[in-house]
C-alpha cells in the first residue's frame, strides 16, 4: 500500500514534470532527449531498471541536475534497488534541500534499508513542509511508536579472603530495562543475595557458619537524546543480618554528548542511624573507533550516628574495546577510602561496613545473535575490616555471569 502511494505521488509529480522536460529537452544536446525519452518508454513497458540505466550515462556531463537526480532515484526505487535509490535521492537533495518529492523518496528508501531512524526522520520533515502528505503519515504509521525492551539475568559469586564476618556470597539478578519512543527509559532490577557468615574471635580455626539473605530492588526513568539524557533513579536494600538492615537511595545523573559523553550523578541513602551523600563523576572519551576510556571519580560525606562527618571517594580509569560482537573492559580504581558507596548505573549498594580501599575488573561480552548476547566479568577489591582482634585487611573476589536478550519494533 505505502509503496501504491509513492507511485501514485510521484507519478503525477512526474506527469507535470514531463511537460516542463519537454521544453528543457529542447534546450539540450540531442544525446539528452534521447535518452529521457528512451527512460520514458522503458518505464512504462515495466523496465525500471533499464530506464535508470539509459539515463545513468548522462550524470557525467550534468551531475548538477536536479531533475536528473531525482528520476533516477525513483528508477531504482521501483526496481527496488532501494540502495541505489538511496544515492540519488541525497544527490537530489544535496542540489535541493526543501524537495518534499526527495524527502519522501529518501524516506522510503530507508523505510525498506531499514534504517527506521533515518525514515522517521524524512517522513516527519516532509509532513512539516506538507501536513497533509498521506504517503509520509502513512510511512510512519508503519514505523509505529519504536521501542526496544531488554531482559538479562545474571548469576553472581562472591568470594572473601582473611575476611574477619564472611566466607562466601551467592546470588542472581533479573533486569529489565526498556527503551520508548527512542527516548524514554524505564526499568528496573531486582537481586537477591546468600551470605555465608563466620562466627568466632576472628581466627580460623575458631570460626562457626551462619548465613543472611539480602534483597535488592532497583528502579529507574529518564529521557535520552543524542546530546544529553537525564535518569531518576531508586534504589531499596532490606537484609536479615544480625542488625536488619534498611536502606533507601534516591538519585539523579545527567549526560551530556558532545565529543565523548560526560556523566555526572549523585545520590543520597538513608539509614536507619545515619545518612551518605554521593557525588560522581566519570567521562567516556573515544580515543579510537574501536577504543574508549573511562577516567571516573567520587566524592562522599556521611552524616549522623558514628559515621557523622566522614568523607571518602575513589579515582578510577577503565579501558573499553569493541570489535564487531566482541566487547572487552578493564579497569582499576583507588579510593581513600569508600564506606557504603553506590553505583546506581550498576544497580549496586554496596552496605557492608568493610572500607574499600581501591579495586580492579575485567570482562569480555559477545553478542550471539538474533539479540542475545553473553557477558562474564570478574571484580577484585581490597577491603579493611573490624573483627573480634582488631583490624582485618582482607579481598573480595566477585564473578558474574549475564545472559542477555534485546527485543526491538525496529
């Protein structure tokens, strides 16, 4: 149907068109109307790909000609040669940039490219010229309102060394983030997390097991744009520990797009017996096209309880490459230090007391196909701990293993 109003369209247009061609061709070498008229002939025997190519040869002699352009661009489009068509029609437009007929060519032509974006954007420029365009309200009423939705569940290890309160952590998480109207975000994380716990005066041959649950659930909305986005963000955290522990997280960040893509955050969790305010910081700078590097920052103030006044953060860099499927990151960071920090983007509170004094990660993601895809990652932190002797300097070793699936209308 859409492709039936097209030809309606630019079938008349052509009609018209003809006429003023007719007078031109009389201005032109011999060689031109010839061949006009040979395309002419050869189109209406149903030969559009023979009619382009008895017009082609002309482009060397006038490639300024607006005209030209455009009928060869509407050869190839009925030949369905939508590439070819594509060409000509942004060689029409680069000679005249208000052509509706050259809009809603080049519309189509993505259209069926499948390039939705580029198709939108056309269908929309031509319906600004002329509102009342039913081939380019029709075009969009076939793109739909795009969105893509997104679900991944990961499994989660956590391991602990010299830790003077915990042996192991195991866990999973199930997000699903989802995209709308190419602009609005919304999504949403729920974790859950086994803990197994030492028990004793710190030493190994005295300590005893017990376990605690933690449960986790995330929440977020924005608006993106190609220059900038802005997300809200939630987060509540509930764990039956020895002390139940509650906290709520409300924050906010910020992006802006310019050469590279700077993120700028802050948040603030409530306690049941003091408050963290959170400032972050971090810039996605390409240095090639297949490399990018991530310089990140922190900045923290607790207030109330026993941690009123302290402060902390973290300086960390991460590397990340992408060829093709394959996507690699790693990184490091140093902090001075991090007591209760959170990563809202990552859905991570981290509510242990430990003091984390700086860390490393690595991970290698592959898209599979038809929106699948399979990431592991691997996280190292250096943790400072209170046990029943004193201060315990101990690691935490994290895995994570994420399936992905992407679903889209595009």
């Amino acid at each position: 149907m859409a492709e039936i109003v097209l030809r309606v369209v630019v079938s008349a247009w052509l009609g018209l068109s003809s006429l003023l061609m007719g007078a031109v061709c009389l201005a032109q070498p011999p060689d031109y109307s010839e061949s006009w008229n040979r395309s002419v002939k050869l189109e209406a025997e149903g030969r559009p790909r023979d009619a382009a190519e008895a017009l082609e040869p002309l482009l060397d002699d006038y490639p300024q000609d607006f005209q030209l352009q455009l009928r060869l661009g509407w050869l190839r489009f009925q030949a369905k040669q939508y590439s070819e068509a594509l060409i000509r029609y942004d060689a029409a437009l680069a000679l005249f940039a208000e052509s509706v007929d050259a809009l809603l060519g080049r519309g189509w032509s993505r259209y069926y490219l499948r390039d939705v974006e580029g198709a939108r954007r056309d269908f929309e420029a031509v319906l600004a010229r002329q509102p009342d365009s039913n081939s380019a309200r029709e075009g969009l009423d076939l793109l739909g309102s795009p969105y893509s939705v997104s679900a991944s569940v990961s499994g989660i290890a956590h391991g602990y060394v010299a830790h003077p309160t915990k042996r192991a952590a195991f866990g999973t998480s199930v997000t699903v983030p989802a995209v709308a109207a190419d602009r609005y975000l919304l999504g949403g994380t729920y974790r859950f997390t086994h803990f197994l716990q030492r028990r004793g005066n710190g030493f190994p041959g005295s300590w005893s097991s017990s376990s605690f649950d933690q449960h986790e659930a995330y929440a977020h909305f924005g608006v993106t744009f190609p220059q900038w986005g802005a997300l809200l963000q939630y987060a509540f955290l509930d764990n039956d520990a020895d002390v139940d522990q509650i906290a709520h997280v409300v924050g906010g960040s910020f992006r802006l797009t310019t050469w590279g893509s700077l993120f700028v955050g802050g948040n603030a969790s409530f306690y049941s017996d003091f408050n963290m305010l959170r400032l972050g910081l971090s810039y996605r700078l390409p240095v090639a096209s297949w490399l990018d590097l991530v310089p990140s920052g922190s900045w923290q103030y607790a207030m109330g309880g026993a941690m009123d006044g302290r402060q902390g953060g973290h300086a960390g860099l991460t590397l990340a490459a992408t060829w093709s499927r394959v996507r690699l990151w790693t990184g490091g960071k140093y902090s001075f230090p991090e007591r209760y920090p959170v990563y809202l983007d990552e859905a991570v509170v981290y509510n242990s007391p430990d003091e984390i004094g700086g860390g490393a990660w690595a991970g290698v993601g592959v898209d599979v196909g038809r929106g699948w895809s399979l990431a592991g990652a691997y996280e190292w932190a250096l943790l400072r701990s209170e046990g029943d002797s004193g201060t315990v300097d101990s690691a935490m070793h994290v895995g994570l293993l994420t399936l992905a699936w992407r679903g889209t209308n595009r």
